[in-house]
C-alpha cells in the first residue's frame, strides 16, 4: 500500500512539473533598456503552437500592443533545433515542428516604468507582466514558474505577489494570476506591519533615506487602517500579504495600478520634494481597489480579456467611487485637514457640473468611452471637453452626492459598502449596474434606490448639492462678479494669448466662434502682460461687457464680439471659514462623515 501511494505521488509530482511553462528573464544589458526571455513549454499536444503578447493589461481597458517592442524571437524545440516560425498577426507567432516541447527566446525593449509598461535600466526591472512576457492562450491553465536572473552588481531583489519557490524562481497557478501579478526588481528599501494576521509590506524604491522611508509608511499605515474601517475587514490576500511596489525616481511616469494582492505607485517626485504629501494620494485610491474592483469585480470585466479592448458601463463605480474615498481616507486618517478636504473638492466638482457632455452620456456610457481614454493613444483631435467627462470624476462627485443623501437619512456610503462587498466580493460574484441598484434597494429603499439610480444612472440629471453640503455644515457658494470666458488661455511671451482647448458649448468664446488654436492679439485693443495670467487680465472687464477680439487663425487676422458671462465654478468652505455659523447636528453630521474631531 504504501508503494503504490509512493508511486502514485512520484508520478502525480513529474505530471505537475511537466505541465509547468518556465521563463526565465536577464537584464545584462539594462543600460539600454533590455531584457532576453526565454521560456520552455513542455508536453505539447497540438501541432502548431500560438505565442502571443497581449494587447492590454489588468486594470487598463484600451489596447497597448505590447507586441511592438519585441524583436528577435526564434523558437527552438527540446534538442535546440531551430523551428518554423510563422506570423499571422502582429502580435501572434505560430510555431510548427515541435517534438513535444518548445523553447522560445526574445529581446524586450522597455522603458516606461509606470503601471502599464515594463522599465529596465541600470536602476531597476520595472515588469507589468503583460507587457513583458509572451504566453500560449490554450496553455493558459498551466502553472507557471518564472526565474528572474538578477544583478547583484546592482544589489537587486524581488518584489511581487508571486509566491516564492526557491532562490530567485517564483510560480503562479495559472496565466490569469501572472499577469496580474507586477514584479519590481531594484534595491529597494522594504517596511511591513501585520494587521489581522495579514501583512501588508511597502517595497520603496527611491533616493531618499531610510528615515523618509520610516516617516512615508507611517503614512501608509494610516492609510490602511482608515480604509479597513469602510469595510470592517481586510480583504483576503491569496497568500497573506499585500505589497505595495512604490517607485519614485526620476526616469518613473506618473501612475497607480491595482491588482489582487498588490499595487504599482509610480511618480517622479521623490519624497523629499512633495511625494511625501502628494504620492499618498495614490496609495489610498490603489489599496481601496483591493476591495472595490479586485475582488468586487463589474461582470463586464470578467474575464479580462488580455487580447481585445475592455469596456464595462460599471468604472462610475469601480473607479469613480474609489476615487471619492480616495481624498476622504486622507482627511479620515488625518493626513489632510478637514478644510484642506472640504475645499479640494471644488475641482472635480466643478469639472464634472459645467461640463456640457451629460447630454451626450450618462455615467454608464461615459464609462463605456475607457478603451478610448485610459492611456489610449490616437492621432487626430478630438472633443472630448464636450463629449467627455471621465468617470473617475463623475462617479465621484456621484458618490459624494449618495454619501450625503444616504447620511440625511440616518445612513452612509461605508455601509453601503460593506453590504456589496459582502454580496458580491466575500462571495466573489461579479456584479452589473442593475444588481448594484438592487443592492442600494435592499439597504436604503426602494424609492431612495430608485430614485438615484433612475435619475443619476440611467439618465445624467444632477443631484442638488446645496442642500448636501449644508447638512454637513458646508457653504456652496458662486462669485457672480467673476467673469468667464470659456476656454484655458494661455498669454505668450510674444505678448499674444492662444486658446488652448476646445471652447465649451454655450460659453462666451463657443458662442463667439472662437476655436482651438485661435491666436488672439487683443481684446477691446487693450495688450496682455507675459507676466499676466489670462484669469487676471479679464478682471480689468465686467460679467455683461461686449468685447471685441482681434485674433489670428491660419494665418488670417479675424475679429468676433464677444459678451462675458459669469464664471460658472462654485467654491466649497466650511461654513466657520465664511463667517456662518453651522448649527449643532451639521457639526455632529460632518464628524461622523469625515470621522474627524
């Protein structure tokens, strides 16, 4: 008996191993942001075998043909001869006269280290997995080990999600987990604590010191506290550990990407010049994914499609209601102060109430538009200060709009919360726009769900904020004396001023004619000053004042009339801040809201 279980166990451990796709990646020539794959690919069964690169990453929705930096492939089979190679597609390599195994090897370019995009050089191996590694779809069951040929030179170690095998060589169960799983090679400076038997460690690679490493992670510590109390619990990290990959060094790109049991935060501002203040902000956006997206996953997204564009009607939520939290987790760990949050508002605020594309899309289509803006690149112009609001902003402004209507009610946004991460993360159930509004039904009514999601959702009406704010002891207020114009000018040096967006529908400069590019020479024939902001220059006008503007289009000198409006933007203050006074219950309102003192 027990030599049959022995057999049995040595046979079951050679089928695992034989099933195993293995890679392994070098960086010799990091200075010119290089890196050589090869992987092994054993027990085929099929004749021609696909290799492709993926078109997209986890947590980016449009196409990125990663294919483009891949040069130098050739296929080999176990003896090392070499295999033909044929090429269907630009991001595809099919390979034919296998015996049973294939052997690949390929140069990666990279050189964009952010959370999309793989980065190599003398100071780092910044991988996002899809835009590095090559894969089989019909292996993509396989369990998958990956050795990363370090330089020691360099002093460089290993972070990522991956669990750890042996030495430098990590594994994943299958295709889906690796490439979700971003790997930061460098050397980095490590802090962890433990929270509920979890931990949750910050990998910091940067120029500072240990003592701004030291003072930054009490930060993220505060951070992940705060955001465990939205939900009453952490979220259940496959394998205990949570990571946040943190580059901030010169040669990164600006950037935050989430994925299941980690993060990539990416700046070019070290900690000793602002990141210690301005980084966080994207700390507390990543980590509230662990929960809100991660796990608590829009059905549209599953499974993600690493070889086609991903659009979901539901990123108002996944990524518009995060970003809500996002500055309300810095005020509630105490890391902004309650004015400081109050009054940040008034940007996204303002973008997503004067923007004239509700009446284009509502918050579902507007998240429909994310193959076409989320890092996605295009040639020709568009419209998008007409047709566009990103839904980041709108579901935020959304999200503010239900935490406050729910709190007039004796509820809250964090309950809510916790009521859909326990029906549709605990469970891992992925959810669509109608089961959320069911979800918002079963906690505060069906007439409060209905009414939100009927007039806020599925059409693009707008709450109003007035009555919200001022429960929570906020003024709302708009400067009528303030003149608008419309479009951001810029005054050169040349003593000229140039219209450097798409003037918006109904603004004193759309209704004037004024276009994009326009050069305007001078308004009622008075000059700019280069030292001069354009905001400043029209405060010498008056809202109502007819204005003649001589302006240089194609190289042909125009002129148009144009009649001031009022500057739409609303500004947000605590009520003691402008000389109000908030009554008791607003006060006890905007502590439990901002759970601050």
């Amino acid at each position: 008996m027990k030599f049959t279980l022995s057999v049995f166990a040595l046979f079951y451990a050679f089928f695992l191993t034989a099933q195993t796709n293995t890679y392994t990646i070098s960086f010799n020539n990091a200075v010119h942001h290089e890196a050589v794959i090869q992987a092994t690919f054993p027990n085929l069964k099929m004749d021609t075998v696909a290799f492709r690169m993926s078109r997209t990453s986890p947590g980016r929705y449009a196409l990125h043909e990663f294919a483009k930096n891949v040069y130098g492939f050739q296929a080999m089979d176990s003896k090392g001869n070499p295999l033909k190679v044929h090429r269907p597609s630009p991001y595809e390599w099919q390979v034919t006269g296998h015996d049973g195994t294939i052997k690949i090897e390929y140069i990666l370019f990279a050189n964009r280290g952010g959370g999309t995009y793989s980065q190599v050089d003398e100071t780092h191996a910044h991988l996002n997995i899809p835009a590095t590694f090559m894969f089989s779809p019909e292996l993509s069951q396989r369990k998958i080990e990956v050795t990363f040929n370090l330089r020691k030179d360099l002093n460089w170690k290993v972070a990522t999600q991956l669990p750890l095998v042996s030495g430098t060589t990590y594994s994943a169960p299958n295709l889906y987990y690796f490439m979700d799983s971003p790997t930061e090679i460098s050397d980095y400076m490590l802090r962890s604590f433990q929270v509920d038997g979890k931990t949750i460690q910050l990998a910091l690679h940067h120029n500072g010191t240990e003592e701004e490493a030291d003072t930054y992670f009490e930060k993220v510590k505060k951070v992940v506290l705060a955001e465990k109390e939205v939900y009453g619990e952490l979220a259940k990290y496959d394998y205990g550990t949570y990571t946040f990959l943190a580059c901030y060094i010169p040669n990164a790109s600006g950037d935050g990407m989430e994925h299941r049991n980690s993060t990539i935060v990416t700046s070019t501002r070290s900690l000793a010049n602002g990141g210690m203040e301005r980084n966080i902000g994207t700390v507390s956006h990543e980590f509230f994914h662990s929960w809100n997206v991660e796990r608590m996953r829009p059905k549209s997204l599953e499974p993600f499609d690493f070889e086609a564009a991903n659009m979901s009607g539901e990123l108002w939520f996944a990524e518009g209601f995060t970003s809500y939290y996002t500055d309300l987790i810095l005020c509630r760990a105490g890391l902004i102060s309650p004015k400081e949050y109050v009054e940040g508002l008034a940007g996204t605020f303002n973008y997503v109430w004067n923007s004239p594309a509700r009446q284009f899309f509502n918050p579902i289509e507007m998240s429909y538009q994310a193959p076409f803006v989320d890092a996605a690149t295009s040639v020709d112009p568009v419209n998008r200060e007409n047709t566009f609001i990103s839904y980041y902003s709108y579901g935020s402004v959304l999200g503010l709009a239900l935490d406050l209507s729910l709190r007039q009610n004796g509820l809250n946004l964090d309950d809510f919360m916790k009521l859909a991460y326990e029906k549709y993360g605990e469970t891992e159930n992925p959810y669509t726009v109608e089961g959320l509004h069911q979800t918002l039904n079963q906690y505060a009514g069906k007439r409060f769900g209905d009414t939100f999601f009927n007039s806020y959702i599925y059409k693009s009406e707008m709450p109003d904020y007035g009555p919200l704010f001022e429960s929570m002891g906020v003024a709302l207020e708009q400067n009528s004396a303030v003149p608008g114009f419309g479009p951001y000018v810029r005054i050169n040096a040349d003593g000229t001023a140039i219209v450097l967006g798409n003037p918006t529908m109904e603004s004193p400069a759309y209704v004037a004619g004024l276009d994009k590019g326009d050069v305007i020479t001078s308004i009622n024939g008075l000059p700019f000053s280069k030292e001069q902001e354009f905001d400043e220059y029209l405060k010498q006008f008056e809202v109502g004042d007819m204005l003649k503007i001589d302006f240089i289009r194609y190289d042909k000198p125009m002129t148009t009339t144009l009649t001031l409006g009022v500057n739409p933007d609303y500004s947000m203050h605590l009520m003691e801040d402008v000389e109000q006074t908030p009554a008791a219950q607003m006060l006890e309102q905007r502590k439990a809201w901002l759970k601050s003192e």
